[in-house]
C-alpha cells in the first residue's frame, strides 16, 4: 500500500521536473453484451449517450457453441476517450465506484482498470425502459510528457525504463488529483500446479 511520504516523494519529484509528472493519455470504455442483434444495439446508444461518441464494433475472436457465439460475430462495442473529454468521463465513472480501486488494478506500466456494474451508477444518467441495463468496463492509460516519441511516424524509439510510469507512481497520482482511496483485495494467489 502507498502511503502518504512516498506520495510526498512523487509531488517532489513533479515540481523539480515537469517532465516527469504523468498525465491521462486515454480512457477506454469496453461494453461487451456477448451477443449481436438488439442487445448490441442498445449498448451502442448508452455508450453513446454517455461519452458522446460513437462506439465501434469488436468482434469474437472463435466460435464458442455452448454460448451461441460465431466467429467475426460482433458481440461488444468500445470508446477511447482522449483530452477533456476523457478526464471528464473519468472522474464521474470514479463516483460510480466511491472514488474506490484496488491496488491490485494497477499494472507495471502507469495502467488500471476497473468495472462499473450498472451504467446507471454514474452521475448524471438516467434509466431508460427500452435501453435497459448494462455494465462496462474504464481502462484507464497513464503516461508522461515525451511518450510521442514511441508513436511518431519518423524517428521512433523507445521509452526509457527511468521514464516509464510505475504502479506506486501511478497510484499516487490518482491519490492526488482524483481523489482516489486505494483498497486491499485479500486474494490469494496461486503458483504452480493444484495439488490432488
């Protein structure tokens, strides 16, 4: 857990260097009913209304019979939100979880994730009868000033190791300026092989 000197550490470390203090690159939204038709439909318009962008199609990888899945069958709908809009989306998406993520959400890269059980959670929406209910998922992607250069189209390379976003930066950051309370999930991993 991440406590409040190492997060004191990080906003020292932002005010000497500007560089190095991260920034949202972009969010994410991923909606997958499992199946194509009306269902998808209605995913697309929610999704719609609530980032005010139009969703794309993703498709299923293979055929999985026992769930009536076809292969290149459209079963889930996504957005990348970037800029305002994205910081916007993000902070009403965080008090539809109270401001609360998991430690275990952040990866080795500056990336968390986390899920929203009912669209209607969110602030600022209603529930319409003959849209229904889903839920989604907020993939969120943290990065710092100077990651164009992995993009670029001339001249790319790689970012150095020292200037990648770490997990701890990556929590005391959304510490800072969102507000956020990092939880303990108490599950147990398991290594190596079941015992029988």
């Amino acid at each position: 857990m991440l406590s409040d000197e190492e997060v004191e550490e990080f906003k020292a470390k932002w005010q000497s260097n500007p560089m190095f203090k991260p920034r949202v690159d972009k969010v994410v939204v991923n909606c997958c009913v499992g199946k194509s038709g009306e269902p998808l439909e209605k995913a697309i318009k929610i999704l719609e209304e609530l980032t005010g962008q139009k969703p794309c199609f993703r498709r299923a990888k293979k055929t999985i019979r026992d769930f009536g899945i076809r292969r290149k069958e459209p079963i889930a709908c996504l957005v990348t939100l970037r800029g305002e809009k994205a910081i916007e989306f993000l902070k009403r998406s965080l008090e539809a979880v109270d401001n609360k993520i998991p430690a275990s959400s952040f990866d080795n890269f500056g990336n968390f994730a986390f899920g929203i059980s009912e669209h209607i959670d969110i602030p600022g929406t209603k529930y319409s009868p003959e849209l229904g209910i889903v839920g989604m998922d907020v993939c969120v992607s943290l990065c710092r000033p100077g990651y164009r250069v992995k993009y670029r189209r001339r001249a790319r390379s790689k970012v150095g190791a020292k200037h990648r976003v770490t997990a701890e930066e990556a929590m005391a950051f959304m510490k800072e300026e969102f507000g956020v309370k990092l939880t303990e999930e108490k599950r147990e991993k398991v290594r190596g092989r079941r015992k029988r």
